[in-house]
C-alpha cells in the first residue's frame, strides 16, 4: 500500500491514511487501497476494533484530492464518488467498531470519511467543516446525509452552507466528536476505549452496531422489530451463557468467544 500504514495489535486495527505532504488528502488511489484494506479487515475475526487515523500532528483527512478533481469530468467525480461510497460503507457496516481518530484537519472527505465511523474522538487542534460549496461542489462522499443526521438538518445546513470550520471543542458541543483530548493522549485513548469495548461479547456489539444503523435509516416500530429479533439471535450464542454465568458466579473475567 503506497498511502496507508497498517497496524495489528492485541485486537485493534490502527489504519493510518498516510500522504502527510498533502495532508492526507484521499486520491483515487487512496480511496482504492482503502477500500482493498477494509475488504480484508472486516473478514479478520482477530480484528475487533479498527482506529482510523492520519499521518502527523497536523491533519487527519484534508479531504479529496482538489489536484486530481479539478479536471476531472463528471463521470470521473461520478467514478471517485461511488468509490467513496463503497469504502466509506465497508467502514460503516463491518462487523468491526470503527473509531475516528481525528488528529487535526477533518474537512470534506475528512469530516465525511470520520463520520463513516462509528465514533469520533478528536484532539484539541482538531478542525471539522465541509467546504465543497466553496470550490463549487457539494459534499459527495455522504456529508449532505451522514452529517444531517448526526448534528441535525438545521446544524447540517449551515455548515454546509457557510463552508465554516469548525473547532474541536464546537464539534464536541454539536455531537460531532464524542471526546476532545490532547493530541498526544489521542491514540491512547483511543486504545483504551477499544479495550473497554473489547471486554464485551464481540457478537452482541456487533448485533447491537447493526440495529442502530439500521434502525436510524427506518421508522421507529421497524427498528423495535429489528431490535427484538436480533436480541433473540443473541440469546443463541455461547457469549451469552458465559455474560450472565460470569455475572451470577460473581466472576469479573469472562471468556467471550464472538
Ligand atoms: C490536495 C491538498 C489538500 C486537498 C491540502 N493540500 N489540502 N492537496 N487536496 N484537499 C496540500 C496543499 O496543496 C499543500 O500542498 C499542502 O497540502 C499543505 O497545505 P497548505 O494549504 O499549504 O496548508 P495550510 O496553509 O496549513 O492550510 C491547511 C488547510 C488547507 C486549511 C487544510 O490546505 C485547505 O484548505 N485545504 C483544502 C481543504 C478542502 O477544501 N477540503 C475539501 C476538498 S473537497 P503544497 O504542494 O502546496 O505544499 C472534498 C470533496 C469530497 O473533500 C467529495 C468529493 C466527491
């Protein structure tokens, strides 16, 4: 891989966009080795946590690449959109939590590549904002969706609209980052969040990503059905026995196995 770098360790997946000159800006390239590297992580049943994060101290996802669209035709930003789309996706839906380390510069494909996450923990000097409008594009890689429906259509629009950027802190305020904490805590924390996760029965988190997501792109008696059926689906699993032996027993250390 020329763009990425690619950690495996006790469980967790550290997946570092790595074009540091251009402030990790997602070209075509990119955008592919990422796709390929989430194809195989999502099949790793060693991997149960994937951290998502960029190269420096500087950026995380300065956005797409403007050098390569800016002649390109409709059909080649089609092209690229839909390549978005299908990375972006595999990081939505893996079996996988995802967390988006956000390091600095989160903006267009930034901001919308961390919202493909399924949780958000930015450090300090993080910056959040969508600019597409400003170069003459909206935002094509989920942003007009994905940020709607975590911040509101009202919050959505106007930082869309205006191209603001946004800090931190205001990302925090907004629902945008569920932590803001110093840059060099910001991977560790990351780590210790996973291991909190990691503690739990891998299959249930995974049931209870899938019902959430699912159930926040339908009504809400269709998500309650969701929910029940797939809480049935858990009382299936060898994890549950040992859950509820462990806590019956009094037990604090549990031998999930997913
Ligand atoms: C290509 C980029 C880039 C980008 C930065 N660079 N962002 N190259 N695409 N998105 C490059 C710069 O050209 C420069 O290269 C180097 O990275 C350092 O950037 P500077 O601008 O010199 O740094 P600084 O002054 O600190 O400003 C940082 C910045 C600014 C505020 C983040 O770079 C910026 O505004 N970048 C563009 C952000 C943006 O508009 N993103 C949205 C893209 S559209 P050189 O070679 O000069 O050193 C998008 C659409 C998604 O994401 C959907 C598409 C379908």
């Amino acid at each position: 891989m020329n763009n990425l770098l690619l950690e495996v360790e006790n469980g967790i997946a550290l997946l570092t966009i790595n074009r540091p000159k251009a402030l990790n800006a997602l070209n075509s390239e990119t955008l592919a080795e990422l796709n390929a590297c989430l194809a195989e992580l999502e099949n790793n049943e060693a991997v149960k946590v994937v951290i998502l994060t960029g190269s420096g101290a500087k950026s995380f996802v300065a956005g797409a690449d403007i050098s390569e669209m800016v002649n390109a035709t409709p059909a080649e930003g089609r092209k690229m959109g839909l390549l978005a789309r299908e990375a972006f996706g595999r990081l939505e839906n893996m079996p996988q939590v995802t967390i988006a380390a956000v390091n600095g510069f989160a903006l267009g494909g930034g901001c919308e590549i961390s919202m493909a996450c399924d949780i958000r923990v930015a450090s300090e000097n993080a910056k959040f904002g969508q600019p597409e409008c400003g170069l003459g594009i909206l935002p094509g890689f989920g942003g007009t969706q994905r940020l709607a429906r975590l911040v509101g259509k009202g919050r959505a629009k106007e930082l869309i609209f205006t191209c603001d950027m946004i800090s931190a802190e205001e990302a925090y305020r907004i629902g945008l980052a569920n932590h803001v904490v110093p840059q060099e805590e910001l991977i560790g924390y990351c780590k210790a969040m996973a291991g909190r996760i990691m503690k739990n029965g891998p299959f249930a988190v995974t049931l209870a990503k899938q019902a959430i997501n699912t159930g926040m792109d339908t009504d809400l008696d269709s998500g309650l059905k969701l929910e029940a059926n797939l809480f049935g689906l858990s009382f299936s699993t060898a994890d549950k026995k040992e859950g509820m032996t462990a806590f019956l027993e009094k037990r604090k250390e549990k031998h999930f196995i997913g």
